[in-house]
C-alpha cells in the first residue's frame, strides 16, 4: 500500500517585459526589454531584484531548510528559461540557491517551453524546439533531465497529451477542473484519453488556491488560515484516495501573498504537522506517477487552463489585439529562422511570452473591475501599441537582413 | 448644456427648480423646471459678451459696472443679481445652487438675503480658462469668495476638485465630487450619410483615418500640442486627416501652425459647428483627441464615444476618471500622442476594441446618478431642505 501523499509543485517564472517603446523606436533601437525608468515595472532588472528579495531568496532558503529537516519532504519546479536568462544576469547567487535545492536529490524540475509561450496553439514546429531549448537550459544548469511537462498557463487538451506521449514524457500535468471531471476526484493518477504510457497528474484547485490566492484574503470567512486547519482539510480531501497535487505559482510564497501575512510560518509548519504523521509523505511528480497506477481514462478535448473562472484561454486570446498581435508574430516564423542571427530569434521568441498578450487582456477592463488588471502598463492598449512596435523594428531588422519584402505597416 | 440635463434628471428626482438665465428667449422642452429670463438681451447678444472668454473683460469690479448697460458682461451679471435679490424676496428657496464664476455673485447675494444654504457647482475655473496663463485677476477674486462662502462645493472631476484645494486653499472636506454624464436620447434621431464631409469620406475610402476634435479654438484647449502631434504622426504614416471642428480666438494661429508644420493640406477647419454639421463631424472621425491643458470634465469625449470614435485623452481631462477603455496621454506629450494615433491607424483591431468597450462603458454613466447625488447633498445641508 503506497503512502499518503502531496505532490507539491511550484511554477517559477519572469517575462521579459517590453519597455515604453514608441513607434519613434521603432527600425531605430532594437532594446525592446529594457525600459530605462528604474521605477516602473516594465524595468525587469527591478522587478527581478525586488521578487528575489521578497520571494526567491527566502523561500528557496526556506525550502532548504525543509529539505534538511525533513527527509520525506519533496517539491517540484519548473522554472522558465526567461527567468533563468534574468537571474543568470542580475542575481546569480538566486541561480545558486536553486542548484542547491536540486543536488538535495528531492526536488526535480519539471519540463515546460523555454519561452513560456502558447506555441503549442500557433506552431507545433517550434513549440518542440522551445521545448528542446528549456531541456537544454535546464541540463547546463542543473545536469539533470526532465521525464515530466506541463504546458503554459496549464493550457491542456487531449491533443497535448498525445503529443507529450509521443515526445517520451511519462507524465503531464493539469487542471483539475470540476466540469471535465464530473464525479471524479483530482486525487488520482489518470491515463489521458489516446495515450500510451502517459500519466497525467490534475491539479487540487480548492487546496491550491486557499494558498495562493486566498490566504490573505481578510473578506474570506476561513481567514486567518492556520496550519492545523489546513493540515485536516488536506487529510478530508485525501481520505481513501492516492494523492493531492497542490499545484501553484512560486511567487505564492512572498510576492503574491507577502512576507507579513505569515505565509512562510504557515507553510513551514504545515510540512511539519503533515509529515508528523508517518502515514504521510510528500511525492515529485515522478515518483506520484511510478507509485500510482492511473485509476482511469480522462479526456480534455477542449483547452483548460488554471486560470480565471473560466479556466480557458480568454485572458490570452479573448480579443482581436491579443489574436491579432500573435498571429503577426507567429508569422514571421519561417523568415525569422534562416536569418540566423541568434539576436533576432531571440527577441522574436521573447515576445512569444504568454504575459504580453496577458497584458492586452480587456475583459476587467470591460466589466469595469480594473482592480483585477495586474499588469506594468496603464491600460491594455498600452500594452498592445509596445508590442506593436516592437514587432514592426522585428520586421525591420528582418527587412534589413534579408534585403526583401515589404514591411506591411 | 450640463444644468439643463441636470435639472431636467433632478426634476424627476423630485425637485423643484427655478432656472434664472441671463437672457429673454423661449425655452422649449423645460416645463419640468421654472426659466426666469434676468435681462431682455437674446442668447445671441448674450454669448457675444464673451462669457468664456474673460479677455473680455476690462477687469472691473462690479460696483464699477452699469446694471443699465447690458452691451457689457459685468452689466449683465449685475442685473443678474437684481433679478435674484428681487426673487428671493419674494419667494422661499431651500438652496441656492450657483454654477461657475457668472452666478456666483448672484448665488452669494441670495444667501446673505435668505440664509438658504449655498452649493456652489464648479465647472471650470479661471485656472482652466486660461489654459498655462494665469487668466483674469477680477474672475479669480470672485471665485475666490465664492468658494470660501459656499456652504458646499461640488465639482465636476477629481482634478477639478483639486485645482479648488490647491489653488483656492479650500479644505478638501468641503468639495465633494460629482461627475458629469451625457443624455444621448437628447441627440434626437440621427442618422449618418455621409454627406457633409464628403471629401473626408473620400479619403476613408483610400485608407486614411481621420483624427478629429470638436472644441472652441482658445489656449485651454492645447491645440497647438495637437497639430504638433499630428505633423510628428505624419512622418511616421501618411494616411492621416486631422478634422479641427469648431472656432475660437486661436483659429489663425492654428491655421499659421499646420502650414508652417507642413501638414496644412491635412488639417480641416470647419468652423463653428452645430446641428448635423457637428454630429457628423463626430461621425466621419475615427479618432477623437482631446488635447487640453486643463479640463474639467469634457463631455465631447462622451458625445465622441457615442459616436463610434476611438478616444484619445489628455491625463490633465476629467472625463478620464470615469472612463477606462481609452488612450491618456500627457498634454505636452507630443510623442505619445502621436504613437497612439499611429498605432490606433495601423491596428484594425485596436481601433475596434478602444471602440467597442468604450462604447459600452460611457452610457453607464447617468444624468440620473448625477441628480440622485445632487438631492442627497441637498438632504444634508444644514437647514433642512424640503423636496
């Protein structure tokens, strides 16, 4: 009989944001990421400093911590190459804590596409090779190969699926979406509908997002949130089953929901009372996938997503200037490649960040709950009109380098 | 245009008002509310006294001015405030409610006479007026006193509101909030063809996007920012027409600048604009800017937006406090202004959605809310006012 367990799984990411860049920028400076105004929010290196200093650094010392004091605690990573482009550049010593959680043997990473991109959708072609890239990354820094893959935004479907099965995944994770799933529980291993030897590990949503988005939420009747609560609802949601997947982004822990709100206190004795009974333990994503034979067939024909009420892509693709801004991007595929220039693919692929066209997104805006509309930029528009740009000097500089074509606005 | 829509949606919240206007004319469609001409002047011979436009003004005070002498603003007011002292004689009111510098005198006589609570609604200062000058020193001392005597100050924006703390030394707890909003069934029945900017039209159908304004031509305004803008759009992309509909002092000006910026074959003057000319001025743009240096509301942006324009609105206008799907810029943010034009230009499906969702944001703003506001302000004055 396997153990009780918690597949932990935290989602590390940073994009690179497109600084104030005007149509005067444009065929001029080609520094779309780098926003000289060290007060706003589209300064990554700002940015980056400032979440390492209230997220990364305390809680990978955190987790350390754990790791030592606990040898049945385990957690799972995934960790955006975009993120790991600026770290490698601004905090090294935050690159260091992470290799440092990995040499513990108890903490694997998970594989995702470099550019945390919704490639999948717009070309099969180079979302494999963003895919190759990240196992790349994360091989020269960390020297271990990656077995399991989530998608961006855990946009998944059953296409997905058949594909991660044939790339050589032997796992995938998911929403755990009650309308997909209907009468059955999040807690099980399943095999999704068409595949082979994939197993597909679904996300505990209540569990989840009692962390990370309410925790301190001081509206919410269960605040404030304490571990021994916590700890029995993990144990009710369990009962006869296999496994909880808490499933969450990392900046959960000190960004999302601040230091002072007690977080990591509340996080740290939750490992404790939940490991202090010896039923209990905690599983990798590999290890819940080895020790848990699927309990049955599920299938996603339609793409879910772990966000919003929706739990679709609208956040991302919802409008014309979303639609419209990747399909001028994804359009220049083919001309981008045989250029060549590692510069040029590389802006090109960091626009292909999932967050730009996350920015442009109308809906709050809309329905006039503005406050929802976490973004760097004033407005959607905003947004839409620096991408915009950027994507014409793309042009240009391709204009430049191939000496043909027109430049189509 | 604001106080009639305001007083009609008041009436139906119940009030009852007496309208004192400083002119002799029929007033149709206002049978919920009393009018009261104050002079025998018409509107015509009363707006060309310059009530806006305070260079106007010899910069006299009005013990100086002669009531009998209606050729002259300051003449007006005073037989303004003849009329009101000889109606509150007569009659009880239970507020007095004064908007903008005109009737503030005549607002602050009835009170001394009545002890009614004064509210004073602002919908410009002379700091607006003037645009970056400093406007006229008689109009800032009557605002001045006015505000200070107010019982209650309602302004028309947050950044009005915090020209009358600032710059009027007034305790922010005693200006309260209220911003305008639009009536779109007074428009009455509109249909667009495309006639009267014909030419305009033409150039819609080569592809160009016409960028317009519908504004009084003087230097709150920040036109000349707007023609720079557009000259600086230009080099960028060429398929631009900037439509200029109204008339002011700065017309020549304005005129020396677009040729002078080397756009003039791209810049339209139309004049002053009213009835059809000005609802389809509205109609053939696709872009609306309002580029003031100082506004207090802006209720052409509404009127814009109801028009089907994508909006384009300087931070220093109070219409964008209440509206979200729209581009800001600063008033002297040339630059800016002129990418948004070109990206709105260039992107079909950015001018769709700035269209679009503004368009569904701006009729939620009610006339209706503005009068529920009006009357619990009343509610809460000190002498108990019946409704």
């Amino acid at each position: 009989m396997s153990r009780r367990g918690i597949t932990l799984y935290l989602h590390v990411h940073q994009p690179w944001r497109v600084r104030k860049y005007s149509i005067f920028d444009t065929a001029h400076e080609h520094d779309y990421f780098s926003d000289p105004d060290t007060n706003t929010d589209r300064n990554n290196e700002k940015v980056l400093k400032k979440v390492a200093e209230k997220s990364y650094r305390p809680m990978n010392a955190l987790l350390l911590k754990l790791l030592e004091t606990h040898p049945e605690f385990k957690v799972s990573l995934s960790i955006t190459g975009t993120f790991l482009e600026q770290a490698q550049r601004w905090t090294p010593d935050v690159i260091e804590s992470f290799q440092r959680l990995v040499h513990t043997g108890r903490v694997e990473i998970v594989a995702e596409t470099y550019y945390h991109s919704l490639a999948f959708f717009y070309s099969r072609e180079e979302f494999v090779r963003q895919v190759e890239l990240h196992r790349a990354k994360i091989r020269e820094l960390f020297g271990v190969e990656t077995s399991v893959f989530r998608n961006t935004e855990l946009a998944y479907n059953d296409e997905l699926a058949k594909w991660a099965d044939d790339y050589g995944f032997k796992g995938i994770l998911a929403e755990g979406w009650d309308p997909v799933l209907e009468w059955r529980s999040p807690n099980h291993v399943y095999r999704p509908a068409g595949t082979e030897n994939i197993a597909l590990l679904l996300k505990n949503y209540r569990l989840s997002d009692d962390v990370a988005f309410r925790f301190s939420n001081k509206e919410w009747q269960q605040w404030p949130l304490s571990s021994d609560t916590y700890t029995s609802w993990a144990n009710d949601s369990l009962g006869d089953n296999a496994l909880v997947n808490l499933f969450m982004d990392y900046e959960t822990f000190g960004e999302h929901q601040w230091a002072d709100t007690g977080i990591f206190d509340f996080f740290e004795q939750f490992v404790g009372k939940w490991l202090s009974n010896s039923d209990n333990t905690f599983y990798t994503v590999s290890e819940a996938i080895e020790t848990h034979k699927p309990a049955g067939e599920l299938s996603m024909p339609r793409t879910v997503t772990w966000a919003d009420t929706e739990r679709d892509l609208t956040a991302w693709l919802g409008n014309n200037m979303q639609q419209e801004a990747l399909r001028y991007l994804y359009n220049l595929e083919s001309d981008i490649l045989r250029t060549n220039d590692r510069q040029l693919i590389a802006d090109w692929r960091s626009l292909q960040t999932s967050d730009h066209v996350y920015y442009m997104c109308t809906k709050w805006f809309t329905d006039g709950d503005v406050h929802a509309y976490f973004s760097p930029y004033d407005s959607p528009y905003d947004a839409f009109l620096y991408f915009m740009n950027a994507l014409r000097d793309l042009r240009y500089r391709l204009h430049a380098h191939h000496g043909t074509g027109g430049l189509h606005g | 245009m604001a106080c009639y829509h305001m007083s009609k949606a008041l009436a139906i919240a119940g009030a009852e008002i007496d309208f004192v206007v400083p002119y002799q004319a029929s007033h149709p469609d206002t049978e919920f509310m009393t009018v009261h001409g104050a002079t025998p002047l018409t509107p015509l011979e009363r707006y060309g006294l310059g009530a806006y436009d305070s260079d106007m003004l010899l910069g006299r005070h009005l013990k100086d001015a002669d009531a009998n002498d209606l050729t002259d603003m300051r003449g007006v007011q005073k037989s303004y405030i003849r009329f009101v002292e000889e109606f509150v004689a007569d009659n009880h009111v239970d507020a007095i409610h004064a908007h903008d510098w005109l009737t503030m005198e005549a607002g602050m006589r009835a009170k001394e006479l009545t002890d009614a609570p004064l509210i004073v609604h602002v919908h410009a200062t002379e700091f607006d007026r003037s645009g970056e000058n400093f406007g006229n020193p008689v109009v800032h001392e009557i605002e001045q006193q006015a505000l200070m005597m107010a019982d209650r100050i309602v302004a028309v924006s947050n950044i009005t509101k915090s020209i009358i703390v600032q710059r009027y030394n007034i305790p922010a707890d005693k200006v309260e909030v209220i911003h305008n909003a639009i009536d779109v069934d007074s428009f009455g029945p509109y249909q667009y063809d495309r006639e009267t900017y014909r030419y305009l039209e033409e150039l819609k159908r080569e592809g160009y996007t016409i960028v317009g304004t519908v504004t009084r031509f003087t230097i709150q305004k920040g036109l000349t920012h707007f023609l720079k803008a557009a000259a600086r759009a230009s080099e960028k992309y060429d398929k631009f027409a900037f439509l200029l509909a109204g008339d002011g002092e700065q017309r020549n000006e304005l005129m020396r600048l677009s040729a002078e910026l080397g756009i003039a074959d791209k810049v339209f003057f139309t004049g002053f604009v009213r009835g059809k000319q000005w609802r389809d001025a509205y109609s053939v743009s696709d872009i609306f800017v309002m580029s003031s240096v100082s506004e207090p509301f802006g209720l052409t942006a509404l009127e814009a937006a109801h028009h089907d324009n994508a909006l384009i609105i300087t931070r220093q206008s109070g219409v964008g406090e209440v509206l979200n799907n729209i581009f800001r810029y600063e008033f002297w943010d040339i630059d800016t202004l002129a990418d948004q034009m070109v990206g709105i230009a260039t992107s079909r499906a950015l001018a769709g959605e700035l269209t679009a969702n503004v368009k569904r944001e701006y009729d939620r703003i009610s006339w209706h809310d503005v009068a529920a506001r009006c009357m619990a302000l009343y509610a809460r004055m000190k002498s108990g006012v019946t409704v």
